[in-house]
C-alpha cells in the first residue's frame, strides 16, 4: 500500500512534465511585464499571446496575468504605487489615499480620464518609518504631505533608514555601521573550509529562519545537501507591513547578503543561487544586480550556469506584486511562472522545489548572518541571545516612534526595552495603546503589557508571534473598528485563494467586521475551521491576530476575542 506523500507510478513522468513547463514558464514573468506595458488593454487581450510565444497554453499566461497586482493594475504614463499597509495607515488613520485621489484626480485602481496618471494601492513600500509612502515610477515619496508631494506642491522627502547596533558587536550591521567586507569571509571559506564544516558552524550558532517560521537553517541545508541540481532561494519577498530589515540589508549592504548566498550555496553543494526581490523595492533590485557584476567581475561569482562549482551563479529576480509569495512554496510557484499559491507539502522544496530540483529557500536576513557567523564560529553567535533562541534580529520600528528605524537587539530583549529606551516611546509623549509584532498575521500586545522577551516562544504565550519583528504602534487616536477592518482587508486582498478556508474566510471576516455589532453566533466556528485547516500559514494566523488585537483593545472588540 502507498504511503501519503510516496510517489505514485506515474509521479517521474509528472515531475518532468512539470519541470519542463517550469523552465519555460520562468520566463513568462518578464515577457508578461513588457506585454502589459505596450497597452492600456487588460491581460485578456495579451496574456494569452505571451503564453503561445513561450510554447504554453493560454491560462499559464491569464493565472499569473491576472494574480499579481503589478500585471493585472491599469498602468498610464506616470503610475503611482500608494501604501495603504499598516504602518501608513497608523501615520494618517488611513486618511492619506483620499487625499492623494484627490491630488491627482484618479481614483486608485484606475487611469484617469487622459489616460496619463495610474493609481494603484499596495501593501507596504517599506517605508514604515516614514510614511505614508508612494512610489511614483520608482521614485519614493513619504510624509504627511504625501499628496502634495505628488502634485507637485511640496518638495519631495524620501530619507534614508536610520539604522543603529544596540549590541556593540553587529552581526547583521557589521557592514553597515562597521564597515566590514562579507567577500573577504567567503574567499576564505571556500579556499579553507569543506561545506560540511560551514554546516557545522552553522547549526552550532542555533541560527532559525529570520522570515517568521523559524525553521532550523542548517537542519533545512542538511534535507538538501549532495542532492544533483539543488538550488538556493534568497526571499526578498519582504512583504510584511512594518517591516523594512531586508530592504535596509539589500540596498545598503548587498555584498553581505550576497556572501551569505554564496555560503548557503557552498555549504548545500548548489551551483545555483537566486535572488527575488520584491518590485516595490527598486533601489534594492539595482544595487543587487550591480553587486552580482562586481562579484563575478572580481571571479567571487561564477559568469553562467555552466561555469559554476564552488562559486555558483547569481541572478536577480523581480517580483510582480503579492504577499503571499513570500511563502516559500508560492515563491517558487512564482518564479515558474505560475500563480503565487501556496503548495501542499509534502513534498517538500528541499525534495522537489524549484523546477523540480532540490531546492533550499532562506530570508535575506538569515543570509546576512552567515558571513559573522562563519568568520567568528558558531559557538560564538550561540551565545548572543537567549538559549533557546540565539542570535541578533532586526528590530523595525514604524513612524509613529519618536526614534523610527532599524535596531539590531540581541534575542531575549524585552519588548518594552525597545519601545522606551530605544524608541524613545511615541511621538509627542503620545500614549501607546497598542503594537502590532511581526507583520499584519503577528498579533498585537496592548500597550501596558510589553514586558515581554523578544522570542517566539515568549510571544507566542501572548497570542503574538515574532515574524520579521517589525513593530507598528498605535496610539488614542485610532479607532480599533477601523483597525480591526484594515486587517481583514488586508487579509481577503492578499489571499492567494489556494484553499477554501482562508479565500472564503478572509472574504466573509471582511463583511463581518464592516459594521460595529460583533462578528456574529457563527464567527468561532469560522475562526477554529481557518486556523485548523488552511493550507498554508497565512490563512491559519489570521484569527490569532484578530484575537490579539481584541485583547490589546479590550472592550472595544470584546466579541472578535474569540
């Protein structure tokens, strides 16, 4: 009898089918961008034709065309990108986006009557310590004036991440404040150490996931280790609302994450490393790409695919715009071309991943640890942070801070430690109701109960999780009914709609949390059926941060504690 998750008879002619469509289907991405950018028509008129090009069938071009928000928006001439995540709603109250309408005379989601200014809304720009924000073409537009910015009314303000080490040995920093060349570590390495040696040191240092899942890095290396063809993913699908860590590290350290992937890719045997990154982050995408040439000019990186061994090939990939991508099953689907969906697992990618290879996916900030990490040993980092949880993390802290930035903290800090000493609290001695952790899915701790270690497993006991760690304050002025409706919002349009639980939930939470009379008899049931039986994590933590959000405001949203 077979096994759940052995393969069937018919599984290697599946598998190869798939990789081929796979190999063809990664190209589609960048031909549907230049086919949607020669016309005002929708990806009906166009996709379909791509997908023929390419050598497949029509709905392999009208799935991706018309899921990623970057090729199913209306485009003019100027488009212009607005924020309307958490960390810019916080800033305004959510205000900003009718004014910037207004401003422009376009409605988002549309052209406007001359067929010149597009005006889309995303889900964070990463300038959460700025906001709100806008990209206008690629230019970067933040502040209260927002609107009057993109009219032309005020100068534009687009300031740099503040960023500071509170540890007094940056890891994640050591290039940034310390400025410390990563590529010295790795020509080291790979003239000195066996892979096996890297993988060592690497889970002495007890390193976990920097993405939100926290799976043991050198466990999930060892699934994929001496496999033929195996491939290693840098997530720079930083999607999270508050969050801006990856971006600091890609465009203001490359080299580092880049070492990182090299590392990752020596110590997995892969001759293959790939960088997505995240559309909404342009200046991150070109300050790679010249890294990538710096890198295989000064022979740190191999020039094709072909020519790879110890030093693997390097390429930078862009993303076309959705959340949920970020998960490292609908990351690969992306890159194939396909819909950004999550998969079942098993299997799982480090078995059968991208193009059906090995495949090993790590968060920019996990690879940006590695260079310390094998430069100083992995006993060393293990005793940064707490036990159980060892290490430093990027600490993002949003607008309304009176220090706003990016602080690398040792694990096990306490919460309100990072709040007062280093974000100096609120702005005008506001008061802090409430803090969103780790994206719109973390949760939220109410504001007089922050004494809590920076760990996953300390917030989790308070019904918040860890995540990319970026925090998001709220202080009286946000009503919590509009707060609790931006998160159901967030969750029903960033829904891939792979299963039922979370694409139905997302949608039915979202009405339900448009009036002010509660979530209904029936709301439990639909809370325990999302958090038991979506697919992948998105789905399953939307509940539990509804739930935290309730607490943290107390009566207010007293039945949506359920």
């Amino acid at each position: 009898m077979r096994m759940s998750g052995e393969p069937g008879p018919r599984s290697d002619a599946l598998r190869e089918l798939s990789a081929r469509h796979g190999r063809r289907g990664g190209l589609l991405p960048a031909a549907l961008e230049r086919a949607r950018a020669g016309t005002a028509e929708g990806p009906g008129a166009w996709a379909p034709q791509v997908a023929e090009a390419a050598g497949l069938p029509a709905a392999a071009g009208l799935g991706p065309a018309t899921f990623f928000a970057d090729l199913a928006a209306p485009r003019g001439e100027r488009h212009v990108r607005v924020c309307t995540a958490t960390a810019c709603f916080a800033a305004r109250g959510g205000r900003h986006l009718a004014e910037v309408e207004r401003a422009l005379g376009v409605t988002a989601g549309t052209v406007d009557e001359a067929g010149v200014t597009s005006l889309q809304t995303v889900h964070c720009l990463g300038y959460c310590y700025a906001g709100p924000a806008a990209l206008d073409g690629t230019l970067p537009r933040t502040g209260p004036d927002l609107a009057d910015q993109l009219r032309g009314r005020a100068e534009p303000r687009t300031p740099g991440i503040p960023a500071a080490d509170t540890t007094g040995a940056p890891v994640l920093l050591a290039g940034i404040v310390g400025g410390q060349d990563a590529w010295d570590v790795w020509r080291r390495a790979v003239a000195g150490l066996r892979p096996e040696e890297v993988r060592q040191e690497t889970a002495a240092s007890g390193l976990r996931g920097r993405g939100g899942a926290g799976f043991p890095v050198a466990d999930k290396w060892a699934a994929a280790a001496g496999k033929p063809g195996a491939v290693v993913v840098a997530n720079g699908d930083e999607g999270d609302p508050g969050s801006y860590a990856d971006r600091l590290l890609m465009e203001e350290d490359p080299e580092r994450v880049l070492t990182g992937l090299a590392l990752a890719c020596f110590a997995c045997g892969a001759g293959r490393g790939i960088v997505l990154v995240r559309s909404e982050y342009p200046k991150a995408m070109a300050r790679l790409r010249l890294a990538v040439e710096r890198a295989t000019e000064a022979g740190d990186l191999a020039p094709s695919v072909g020519a790879a061994g110890l030093r693997p090939f390097v390429e930078i990939v862009e993303g076309a715009g959705s959340y949920v991508s970020g998960e490292e099953t609908a990351l690969i689907a992306r890159l194939e071309g396909a819909r950004g969906c999550a998969r079942p697992r098993p299997p799982y990618p480090t078995d059968h991943g991208l193009w059906d290879t090995p495949t090993v996916v790590n968060n920019v900030e996990t690879l940006a640890a590695l260079p310390w990490i094998v430069a100083h040993g992995g006993a060393s980092y293990a005793r940064r942070g707490v036990p159980d949880e060892t290490g430093t993390k990027l600490v993002c802290l949003s607008e309304r801070f009176a220090r706003p930035g990016a602080y690398e903290v040792e694990l096990g800090t306490p919460v309100d430690e990072i709040v007062t000493r280093f974000g100096g609290g609120l702005k005008d001695g506001r008061e802090l109701v409430a803090l969103q952790i780790g994206g719109p899915l973390g949760g939220f701790l109410a504001g007089h109960a922050l004494d809590v270690p920076l760990t996953t497993a300390a917030l989790a006991e308070h019904g918040a999780a860890l995540g990319h760690a970026g925090m998001v304050a709220f202080d009286a002025d946000t009503d919590p009914y509009e707060l609790l409706r931006h998160v159901w919002e967030f969750a029903a349009d960033e829904s891939c709609g792979a299963c039922s639980p979370c694409r139905i939930g997302t949608r039915r939470g979202r009405e339900r949390a448009q009036g002010r009379d509660g979530p209904g008899e029936s709301y439990e049931r639909l809370a325990r059926l999302m958090g038991e039986a979506s697919l992948c994590a998105f789905g399953r933590r939307v509940p539990a941060a509804v739930r935290s959000l309730a607490r943290a405001f107390g009566p207010a949203l007293e039945g949506w504690a359920r």
